[in-house]
C-alpha cells in the first residue's frame, strides 16, 4: 500500500510542477515591439519572437507602427539604434 501512495503522490508532484511552470511561462510572454534595423531598412520584431512582425523603409514608419500595436496590447515600444543599440522605449501599459 505504501508503495502505491508514494506512487500517486510523486505523479501528483510532478503535475504541480507541470502545471506550475506552464503558468510562468505564460506570464512571461509579452507584447513589447522592438523596432530593429533590418536588410535595407526597419522591422518590428514581438519580443521574444525570432520572426519579424512587418518590414519598412523608414524608421519612423516602422516606430508608427509598432507605437499602434503596443497600444492595443498595453505594452512597450523598444527602438534601436542602426547599431543595435536600445536609443529609447516608450510604455503603454497603463
């Protein structure tokens, strides 16, 4: 009998783990638009995402654009400099 209770209370374990980390990662995801130097021109990228949202000549095309979603999910606008470097972040959030 004490076997299978240990059995059971480990696997029940293991789900809150499961469980637990899922809920994290979810909290981690964010809406903040990085407008970063791309090919020739501009891109904005979601945080976290290796694919680009849209594409532009202008950086300031690509920042009106970025600053638009960042209003409808209540998030950040990170522009880079052509360097790589951050030159600003603009919040949303409230």
């Amino acid at each position: 009998m004490s076997k299978t209770k240990s059995w059971l209370r480990t696997l029940i374990d293991l789900l809150e783990v499961l469980f637990n980390s899922s809920q994290r990662s979810k909290r981690g995801r964010t809406w903040h638009q990085h407008v970063v130097p791309y090919e020739e021109g501009w891109a904005i990228r979601r945080e976290g995402n290796q694919r680009i949202t849209s594409k532009h000549r202008k950086q300031s095309t690509a920042i009106r654009k970025a600053k638009s979603l960042a209003r409808k999910y209540k998030a950040d606008v990170i522009i880079h400099r052509a360097s790589g470097g951050i030159r600003e972040r603009i919040s949303y959030d409230d």
